[in-house]
C-alpha cells in the first residue's frame, strides 16, 4: 500500500517499507546569484513582464521557473541567446531548446527553468496559472497496492 501527500512519499510490500520525506530545503546562494542574473539579463533585453513562480516544495526538477516574453520570434531568439551567453560566461551550464524557431524557447539553468514566448503563445499554455497553483490540503491520499 502506498501513501502519498505532499511532503512524503511512502510505500510498503511485503514486510519492506520505504519511504522518501520532501522538505522544502533552504534556497542556495547559487540559486539566488542565477536567478538575479537571470532577472537582470531579462531587463536588459526588455522581457516583457517577466515571472518568477517559487517551485520549492512542487517540483523536483528545479526551485524556480521564470516565465518572460519577448515581442517577435526574433526577440524570443535574441532574449535566449543572451541569456544563455551570460549565464555560460559565469560559469553557469545552459541547455537550450526551441531556439530556432523562437514561439517557446525552453533555457535548463539547473535550479532554474526559464520559458521565453511569443505573447499569443504564453496565454494560450498560460504557464504562470498552472504552476502558481496551491498544493493540495496535507491529508494523504491512499493509492490501491497490487
């Protein structure tokens, strides 16, 4: 049988039982230093109306996403570009996907995700809605064991 909430993930079978605590750990240095590089390559570029969505304690894929826009695909790809440039030049590893084409351009900063859009694009996937959404209440859910 295995229950599950927020925090916790546990499972037992067969006298074997298992189980996983997530805590929401303290934000690191290094994740603050990317994510204000982050913020301060944006501006520079003119972002529009970046978002920063706190995924500590959602997800394990990252602590932060940050959500921006740019006015054209070139913009988008210009945005992306440097960004990545500035954020390898200290030091930092950047995978980038959707460059080309530059409607959704994806940069894996490791603690940090950030999604660049076309304005259309970025209302109609509405990121910022399905990631800032509350996590269900703490009572665990029991899942049916094999």
């Amino acid at each position: 049988m295995a229950r599950l909430n927020a925090r916790s993930f546990s499972l037992s079978t067969g006298g074997l039982q298992i189980t996983r605590n997530r805590r929401a750990p303290e934000p690191k240095a290094d994740d603050q230093r990317t994510l204000k590089l982050i913020l301060e390559s944006l501006d520079e570029d003119q972002a529009i109306d970046p978002t920063t969505i706190d995924l500590v304690g959602k997800s394990l894929i990252a602590d932060h996403m940050v959500v921006a826009s740019g006015r054209s695909n070139r913009h988008v790809a210009a945005i992306a570009d440097h960004l990545a440039e500035r954020l390898k030049a200290q030091g930092i590893q950047v995978r980038v996907e959707g460059l080309p084409k530059g409607d959704w351009v994806l940069l894996d900063c490791g603690d940090a995700i950030v999604h660049l859009f076309r304005p259309e694009i970025r209302d109609y996937y509405n990121l910022e809605k399905m990631w800032s959404a509350a996590l269900p209440d703490e009572s665990a859910a029991v899942l049916p064991g094999p």
